[in-house]
C-alpha cells in the first residue's frame, strides 16, 4: 500500500507567521511590558533572569542580545546539566530552574507571535482536514495507514488544526504523537493512538522530534502531559504542575522532584537525549519512514546542523521512495537561488532517488492536495 509521510520544518508555519528559531530571542525580548493574564511579574522575573544570563554569564552586550544564537545559550546549559558541573554563577539546580524558565519564555513568544497575527491560518486547517480525510477510513480496516507527518516545529497550530479536525467529526480519531502521553487536565479527548485503535477510531500520527510547546513531562515516571489550544500556558507554566500519578503514588505532594517540565529540545542536544517517550518518537519515526513510499518535505531545508535527522533519513527512506520538496515560490531572482540551493542538497543527499521540486510555497501546494492537483515543477522552471 501507498504511504506518504509529510516532513516539516520552520517553513511550514512561517506563513501563519511563526516565528523561526533565529527570530525567536528577539521575541522574547519584545515580551517585555506586554500582557498576561493577570501574570506579568511572573514573566517580567523570568525576563530579569534570563537577560542577567545573557549580560553576566554569557557575557553579552544589551546591544547585541537579539544576535545570540538559541544554541549558544541552550549548549552550555544542557551540557552542564548532563555533566552536572556548573556554568559561570550557576549551579546545576540553578541551571535547571533557568532552563525551565527560558523554555516558558520560548512558549510564551511563540504563543504571543501566533496571535498577534494577522496572517490567515486556514491552510494549516485545510492540511488538518486532508489528513483526517486521508485517514479516517482506518475505522473499519485497521491495516489503512496512507499517511504520518514529522515535524521539527516546537508550534502546535497544525497539532491544535488536527485536534479540531477531530473534534469536528464526533471525536472519532486523537492527534497521535506516537509516545505514551496523558492528559494534564483530565481531556477525556486526549488518549494513545494504540487506545484510539482499540475502540475502533482512527489516529493521525504527529511525530514530533525536536519536542512540543505544549508537552510536559514528569521526570520520575517519564509521563508525557499534553494539552491542546493554548491550554498548556494557563495550567501548565503557571501553575508549577507537578506529575499527579506521582503526587498519589509516592504520596509527595510537598516535594519538587516530580514537577512537570517542558521538552523543547535542541537539535544539536539530541544525541545526548536521555528522555524516553522522546527516544520512542524517533524510534517510531523510523518505522514510518521504512514504510514509506513518498517523502514529502515542506519548508524544511536539510541543514547539516539536523544531523540526527539527516542520519534517520539516511538509514531508513527506502531507495525505490519517491522525495518531494515543497519550497517557496519562486518569485525573484532571490527565491529563486535559494530553491536552487535548497534542491542541490536534496539531490546530493538523496543520490539516485527521483527528487521532485515543488516551487509554490505551502499554502497552494496544501490547496493542490485538497483538490487532488499534481504541482511538480521542473528544475527548469525554477
Ligand atoms: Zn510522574
């Protein structure tokens, strides 16, 4: 049976106007002075912290905070941690707490981005609802299973278009993130896709590698807690959750060590990744794509940064796969250059393989799928 898996990267949300990892200290820094729910002392403390960071221990200019890289402040941190050594002023418990707090910051900016748009979403919706279409048939044959996506994103709009897609058909199927989770807050919605399968609903598969903003893990039982809309932020961050299977097991309601933390994971950090439902997201995802018969990338452009990735590609798209990239329009000499460039990597990395470019930038390809149009563009046309 025909299979395709859709990969994502930053280009996939950038139209709903996403914020891509570059962009995303200098959003944080535009948190300050804004609104939250009642919530402002909260973030303006994390904020104090985080620029004291960047301006005592990494020893930055205010000027230049905006140009720090996420990985030069997240590789010494996690690195420190696993090692449990300190960094500059900080000791690990110190280095946890912080990193906890710029995750927040992170969920925050990207959340405050989102909404402040005034970007149409509706083809991350209409990508949803493909999806549901192409799946939904699994309800009464188990062995339908025509598609999966993987992303690198840290958003949740196609995970949140995905839980609405269901909600809108009577809840039949669950967003599948392809890991163990639970629900934070008792979303009698939120369920494993092997328990969606077992009570003959569908599930569409979300493999998520680099983590989710709206995941919480416990760091005792290795629970993932997932909320949907904007869910997380409310019950998640402010309220200093602690894992609740935890807090009646081990009976600790007082102590810290079961209290939730996020997973936004660095993409250089992955090799030393010790989180399990994480590993079990790879590891998934290299079963869908040893099923696969047509890759499709879409705003992803295969930096060699991605090794991790880059070596689950190698090791398991089948040689018969058929690739498809899903690149910008190509409007100007600019675009036009940069597709070339994106298209020469994709052909180096995938040798043999047919590569199909696709220069029409994400919104029309999602309309092709939605009415079934074939969009391949020659590299001549590019
Ligand atoms: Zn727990």
């Amino acid at each position: 049976m025909d299979k395709t898996i859709y990969i994502l990267g930053a280009g996939f949300s950038k139209p709903a106007n996403a914020p891509i990892q570059s962009e995303i200290i200098d959003e944080i820094l535009k948190l300050r002075g804004g609104h939250f729910e009642g919530k402002d002392n909260i973030i303006k403390g994390y904020l104090d912290e985080f620029e004291k960071f960047l301006s005592e221990d990494l020893y930055i200019d205010s000027k230049d905070f905006k140009g720090v890289a996420l990985e030069d402040v997240f590789t010494p941190i996690d690195r420190c941690i696993i090692d449990g050594i300190s960094f500059r002023s900080l000791d690990n418990k110190k280095l946890v707490e912080l990193r906890e707090k710029i995750y927040s910051l992170i969920i925050f900016a990207i959340k405050e981005k989102l909404s402040s748009s005034t970007t149409s979403k509706s083809y991350v919706d209409d990508f949803a609802k493909y999806l549901v279409d192409q799946i939904r048939q699994r309800m009464i044959d188990k062995n339908h299973d025509p598609v999966a996506v993987i992303s690198t994103n840290w958003d949740i709009l196609l995970d949140n278009s995905i839980k609405h897609a269901i909600d809108n058909d009577n809840h039949n199927g669950v967003v599948d993130y392809c890991c163990y989770i639970s629900s934070l807050y008792d979303d009698e919605t939120i369920k494993p896709g092997l328990w969606a399968l077992g009570k003959g609903k569908y599930n569409v598969k979300l493999l998520k590698l680099h983590g989710s903003m709206n995941w919480l893990h416990c760091p005792k039982c290795q629970r993932l807690f997932v909320a949907f809309y904007n869910k997380i932020a409310e019950y998640g961050i402010y309220k200093n959750q602690k894992c609740k299977h935890c807090a009646i097991n081990f009976k600790e309601s007082k102590t810290v060590s079961s209290a939730l933390r996020s997973n936004l994971i660095m993409p250089t950090f992955l090799k030393d990744l010790n989180n399990f439902q994480i590993k079990l997201i790879w590891q998934n995802a290299s079963v869908e794509l040893s099923e696969a018969s047509k890759v499709v990338f879409i705003g992803y452009s295969l930096p060699q940064a991605d090794y991790e990735l880059r070596q689950l590609l190698s090791r398991m798209i089948p040689h018969e796969a058929v690739i498809e990239v899903v690149m910008r329009e190509a409007k100007d000499e600019t675009s036009k250059k940069s597709n070339a460039e994106t298209l020469k990597r994709y052909k180096t990395f995938f040798g043999k393989r047919t590569v199909k470019p696709i220069a029409v930038g994400v919104e029309k390809y999602v309309k092709s799928l939605r009415h079934s149009q074939s969009l391949v563009l020659e590299d001549t046309s590019l």
